[in-house]
C-alpha cells in the first residue's frame, strides 16, 4: 500500500516533536543543545514535509491551501523556510528549538483534527498565476511573523529573567535583548514586505474581476497589515521599544492566526473530497 500524504506529514511532525524534546531535555539538563543536530532534525522534518505537501499539491492539482489542514501545514512549513535560510544566519540556538517546537505544534494539531481535511476547496480562480502567488507570498509573510512571535516570545523570557535576577540555568543560553531587538525588527521589516507584495498582487487580480473579493477575508487581512505596519512605524520612531515591542508582535500574532479563518472560509468551491482526490 503507497504511502499518503497524510503519513509523510506525521513522521515530518515526529522529527519536530523529537527536536522540541532533545532541546527540552537538554534545558533540563541545564546544558546548551547542539546546534548542528537540532538543526539536522529540523532539516529532516523541513523535508518531509516538504514532500508531504507536494504530494498534496499533486493529489488535488492546487496550491495545498484549500483548508484548514492545509494552512497550517504550510504556515508552518513556511515558518521552518524562513528560519532555515534566514533565522539560522542570526546564530541564535533558542530560536531552533522555538521553531521545532512551533512546527511540531501546528503539524501535530492540523493532523489531529481530521474533520479540517475532509474537503479540499479550490477558487474559481485557481488558473490565474497570479492568484497562487499572491496565496504563497501571504503565507510566507505568516512564517515570517511566526518566527518574530518566537523571537519576541525569547525577548520577553530574556526581559523577566533578568528583571526577576534569573540568570543561571536555562536562562544563562537566553541572547541578549540588543540582539533579540535587532532580530525582531529585521523579521517585521521582511514579513511586511512580503505581505505588502501579496497584498499587491491580489488588488491588482482582484480589482479586475470583482466578482472574486470576499470583503470579509479583505477586511480581516487588511487589519492584520494595518497593524504590522503600525508596529514597524513605531518601533522605527522609537515609540515602541524592548518588551513593549515584543508584547505587541505576539498579540498581534494571535490575532493574525484568527484572521486565517475568514481566509480559509472565502475560497470559492469547486469543493472536492480529498480523499476522491488521492485516487485520482
């Protein structure tokens, strides 16, 4: 019996859990991890789940973000992309096991509901390549705001340690709030200018054929730019700094995965069973 989709995503959420608990056990320990094999794990599950969202890809002819499974296997997938080819560079070893421990999360929960699977919707503007690239950009600007979630998540675990005198254990493998801040503003700027280009694109598509535009998904993605942009513009005049920064960028992040339903309800069926689709 071939092996599906679902099956190489689950081994893929398995190598994330196994890095989220060899860095846990090693915080226990109180001894730094090894950043080559937390980083070795992460490629290994990055793969897999890359092969897992190809094959559904293949399986339903679309783009895989026709539901809800299927958003957050790519926002994570999306997340762990952004951390591989950029996180990575910062040489921060936290922000490896923070990000094994968000992708493990978001594969683990978007499995574990099989109800969010059963069908897979397709736009009707599924042909225009413009559409899927306005799709893959958004989302890559939701990985991008993932990973300044777990960076701002660090800063503010680094700011109680040390207000609350912490500073051994753990707490001593935290890096410091300069480089968290640098970070964190570095990852908005680029996250916002992802979702600005996506933003872009799907005017330029959508004010062609209006028939198209769900005014609630424009509303609720407009409010989450609205308020990335309004961080990014405060924390460049200073207004918004250190941990009031970073409380910001991870409510805002919350509010941005609430925004993911409104998203996920404007797709336009042509609704398929997912499952008539892996027998095709």
């Amino acid at each position: 019996m071939p092996i599906t989709d679902r099956q190489v995503l689950w081994i893929a959420a398995a190598c994330y859990a196994f890095g989220l608990l060899y860095g846990t056990f090693c915080l226990v320990r109180a001894r730094r991890h090894s950043r080559v094999t937390m980083y070795s794990v992460i490629v290994v599950g990055y793969v897999l789940q890359s092969i897992g969202l190809l094959m559904r890809g293949l399986a339903v002819k679309s783009c895989p973000i026709g539901n809800s499974f299927e958003i957050l296997q790519f926002c994570g997938w999306a997340a762990t992309t952004i951390y591989l080819f950029i996180g990575a560079t910062f040489r921060l070893s936290m922000l490896g096991y923070f990000t094994a421990g968000l992708s493990a999360i978001l594969a683990t929960i978007s499995l574990s509901f099989g109800s969010w699977d059963a069908t897979h919707s397709k736009m009707l503007s599924d042909s225009n390549p413009w559409v899927p690239m306005h799709a893959g950009l958004a989302m890559f600007g939701y990985g991008t705001f993932s990973l300044l979630a777990l960076t701002s998540l660090l800063h503010l675990i680094r700011h109680y340690s040390l207000r609350s005198k912490r500073l051994s254990g753990w707490f001593s493998f935290l890096p410091s709030l300069i480089e968290l801040d640098q970070i964190g503003t570095r990852l908005l700027g680029f996250g916002l200018a992802l979702f600005t280009v996506a933003m872009g694109v799907g005017y330029l598509y959508w004010r062609i054929d209006k028939g198209t535009v769900d005014h609630l998904k424009v509303i609720a993605v407009f409010l989450v730019w609205v308020g990335y942009f309004a961080i990014f513009v405060g924390r460049l005049k200073g207004r918004l700094v250190g941990h009031y920064f970073a409380i910001a960028c991870v409510v805002l992040y919350l509010g941005a995965l609430v925004s993911l339903d409104p998203v996920n309800r404007s797709r336009y069926p042509d609704r398929t069973q997912v499952e008539q689709a892996h027998h095709e």
